[in-house]
C-alpha cells in the first residue's frame, strides 16, 4: 500500500513549504472541513497533536468532543513542536495519515501552525475564523501541564489570562484518576482563575493508550491493532518501518 504520491501529497508539501516557522503565527489549512463552521457564535474545537501516529486515544479524544456539541474540529499540528525535536514520521507522513483517515468527515479540518504556543495559535485562529466564533482546545493532562507552565512564557500571568480570555479547554485525563488529577491541578492557587474556562472529558477505556507505545510495538515487530485505528493500521506500518526518511522542517 502506498499513498504517498498524488494531489494530497502536492497538496501537504504546499502548505509544508507556505508555513515558516519564524515571523507571525500563522495556520495554514491541507483540508477544511465540508460542513464546517455557519453562523455566528459556532463552536470551533482545535486539536492540537503531533499525531505520531493517530491513535485511538485520540479518536476518543475527537468523539467526545463532538458530545459537547463542537460545530468543527481542526486537528493541528505544529511546523516545530516546542518540545519535542525527533519524532517517529516526518511531519508530511503524519499529516497524511490523518488526511486519509478523515477524508471523508464532513466536520473535520486538518492545518499547519507555524508556531508551538497556545497563545500563538490563538492569535493565528483569529484570522483565519470569525471573530465571533468560541475556540475550545482539546488536549490530554500532560499538554495542560505544559500550557499552564509558566516558563514557556516571557511574562506567564498575562499571556496565560490572555489565552483563557480567547478560549476554553477541554482536558482528558489519564486513566481512572484523570478528572481527580485535573480538578487538583486547577485548585492550585496560581491556576484558580482558569478553573471556569476547562471541562473534564472522559476517554475510558483509551486513556492509557499512547502514541510512544504504538511507535515501540512496531519496532518490536508487536500487533498495533488495539491502539491504533483500523483503516490506517496498513500506512502505519509503511511508513513507520521505512527509515532514514527526512523530515521537511
């Protein structure tokens, strides 16, 4: 199997090359979603992922979010990620796999931000939608860790106020005290204020699924198909066992 060749290629190399990693954020979209946003007031769901690979965790992710009533969802990923410098497939590879398994979902959209902050993104999602439209960020424990760190930030009180006067988040734990972990984090006396800008979600039985662990199984030669979702599983294994291909940063 191999898709690697055609429009949908030409298309992500496209905005591969159109978003710079330096200068204004700014987010360029490979699919926009068919349905998508009507009206003022629409609710905008941005998922922000290195999605390496797509998992099903987060499929329960995306499920949930769309219980909560979200008009569309953007799945993100970043040009560089501000954390993580080495990953398992090259940014093209994995926006191609979640163009593939989404190609046919009339509510999701798939973009590229130029630049790993929240708060970047936030200012970059101002224009590329409404004004008018609510931003929910859908993210895992560990991520809301990170956005409430205060040394990703020059001056960590007014960028996090600005980020949570912009948009709301809604945070899936991990494992069975997922809600327990996040609710004490948020009654942290520097994090209180935020506490009415998050909801909980609740991704059981996918919650201990991890995108490290699909990467090792298949390393090991091991079964992927309890994490990751079926109609990738073949481009999973393509890609992940090819090696030495370069990433286009």
């Amino acid at each position: 199997m191999d898709l690697r060749r055609g429009a949908v290629v030409e298309a992500i190399r496209r905005v591969v090359e159109a978003t710079p990693s330096e200068g204004t954020p700014v987010i360029n979209l490979v699919r926009r979603a068919p349905r998508g946003l009507s009206g003022e007031g629409s609710k905008l769901g941005v998922f922000p992922a290195s999605f390496d690979p797509l998992t099903k965790a987060h499929l329960a992710i995306i499920r949930e979010a769309r219980k909560a009533g979200l008009d569309e969802i953007l799945l993100l990923l970043d040009r560089i990620n501000a954390d993580k410098r080495s990953f398992g497939a090259s940014l093209e590879d994995r926006l191609l796999l979640v163009c593939h398994f989404f190609k046919d979902d009339a509510d999701i959209s798939i973009g590229l931000s130029s630049h790993g902050l929240f708060r970047e993104k936030l200012h970059a999602l101002k224009r590329l939608y409404s004004p008018a439209t609510r931003t929910w960020f859908l993210v895992g424990y560990d991520t809301i860790l990170r956005v409430l760190d205060r040394k990703y930030y020059r001056d960590g009180e007014v960028a996090l106020d600005e980020l949570f006067a912009g948009g709301e988040f809604l945070v899936a734990g991990r494992g069975h005290e997922g809600e327990k972990d996040i609710m004490a984090l948020f009654a942290r006396e520097e994090n209180k204020r935020f506490r009415n800008g998050v909801e909980v979600i609740d991704i059981t039985p996918f919650a201990f699924i991890s995108a490290t662990e699909a990467r090792e199984r298949i390393g090991r030669g091991e079964p992927i198909e309890p994490l990751i979702p079926e109609g990738i599983v073949p481009l999973v294994r393509e890609i992940y066992r090819i090696e030495g291909g370069a990433e286009v940063v």
